[in-house]
C-alpha cells in the first residue's frame, strides 16, 4: 500500500493515541477486488482499504475527544476537530495543518510536513521556520485513530452490526476488534518511554463499493514517562481517546504542493 499524501485544512495533529496505533501498523499491499456483500466480513474490512484509495482522492472530516483516565495531569477534556482532502496517488507527502480547541481565543496553528521519511514541524503565526521532527509523523491519518494498514492486515474477529444512513446514505456498520499494543520512543534526557495501546472495539462503516465512508475508535493509551532522574519511579498517565473520521466526495481532484521553506 503507497502512504498517501495528505493535506488536512483545520485539525489538531489528532493525538498521541492515533500516533500509537499507528506505530504498531506495518505497510501491506491491498486488492481493489470489492467481495460482494454476502462476503465473509472479515474479507469484505480488509478489502475496503484498497476499494477506497482506488478512487484516487476524498474528502474527509475528523473530531477527536481526548481525557485522562489516570496519572497526575489535570483532568481536563480536549476537543479537536478538522476537515481535509487526502490524495492516495503520489507523491510520498503528507501536509496537516490545524490547531487543538483550548479554551483560548487564538489557539495556536500547527502544520506538520511529511516528505518520505522526513518529518516537518512548523507554528504559526505565519512565517516561523520549519523544524525537523520525527514524533508527529504517525499523527497524520485519514482514518482517524485508525491505521489503514491495520485494517487491511486484521485478523478480527469483525462482526456485521447492520445498515445506518452516513451522510444521507446508507452504509453497513462493521465492528473490528484490534489487538492494541506496546511501543517504545526515546523520552528526554535519552530515556525510553513506554506507550501501550489497550485491545479495542473499531466501528467501520462501508457504502455500496465497499469504501469506507467513516470510522469510529475509542482508544486507551497508557504513558510511561523515563524516569525523572536516577532511582526514580515514573509515573503513568492513562488517557481515552474517542475519534471518528467521516469521508465523502471520492475521485474529486485534490491539489497539494511543497510549501516552499520545508527544507
């Protein structure tokens, strides 16, 4: 499966949780070979990645409710939200721009680059310069706190929960139970930092091709932070994240470009 370029017109960067489910993903090929709909269900998700990048482009919107579960953070709820158009042909460049929804007058605006393997970080207000990253990179996603990949590769088990209406038309709503998992990154200092994943319930929805027209997620990451200094116990946070990801108006053109100053 080619990652597809990305280009996300008002969003947060989602959140860490997207960023994790991501981690664990590996890349895999896919068919645009629709089974039909008396299909195994299990055959008819992993399919569907591949039905919907064969219509080459889509319109997409996403709304994120992020709050902790445990740790020491102030318990508070973030809500993100944003619209976007992703491109499934070429190049290998992914391009979000949005900001979180605090409760500030001007939130801050963040863009994020992806050329390859290299990851672009950039602020507002407009003209600040553009840093090398590598942590949001997995943030960038079309499907929400999905990877598509994971969908293409699960294993389910994945159950049939039935017709709804998804923007006036009808869909069949799918559930697919994800493993989660365990990842690790390098905190300050050059310390490890551990992010698990917990097993979860995804709800996908697919139209009459066998595209995915939304998807909805609730994640439970646990965070343990390096520790602070030596003998010392870090503290784990757990947080639940909520994502959905709507995606409409397949095969319209898209039109991205570098931004010039990535480097």
């Amino acid at each position: 499966m080619r990652r597809p370029r990305v280009l996300l017109a008002s969003s947060l960067i989602v959140t860490a949780a997207v960023g994790i489910t991501a981690c664990s993903a590996s890349t895999s090929s896919t068919t645009t070979t629709v089974p039909g709909i008396h299909a195994d269900p299990l055959a008819r998700v992993r399919a569907s990645v591949g039905a919907t990048e064969a219509a080459g482009s889509a319109h997409f919107v996403t709304a994120t409710t992020t709050q902790p579960v445990t740790g020491s953070i102030p318990a508070t709820v973030q809500h993100t939200a944003g619209t976007g158009d992703v491109d499934f042909v070429g190049p290998d460049i992914e391009l979000a721009t949005g900001a979180q929804l605090p409760n500030v007058p001007h939130p801050p605006v963040i863009r994020v680059l992806r050329i390859g393997d290299s990851v672009y970080v950039s602020t507002a207000p407009t003209g600040v310069r553009w840093v090398r990253s590598s942590t949001l990179a997995k943030n960038v996603n079309y499907l929400g706190a999905l990877e598509p990949a994971q969908l293409a590769d699960t294993n389910g088990p994945v159950s049939v929960l039935g017709t709804t209406m998804v923007d006036g038309r009808p869909a069949i709503e799918f559930a697919v139970t994800m493993p989660g998992g365990t990842s690790t990154q390098s905190g300050p200092g050059g310390g490890i930092q551990h992010i698990t994943v917990a097993p979860f319930v995804a709800h996908v929805w697919l139209d009459g091709r066998g595209r995915i027209v939304q998807t909805s997620a609730t994640v439970v990451v646990t965070d343990i932070p390096p520790p602070a200094s030596l003998g010392s116990s870090p503290v784990p946070i757990t947080y639940s994240s909520t994502s959905t990801a709507t995606l409409s108006r397949f095969g319209e053109p898209v039109h991205l470009s570098r931004p010039v100053g990535a480097g």
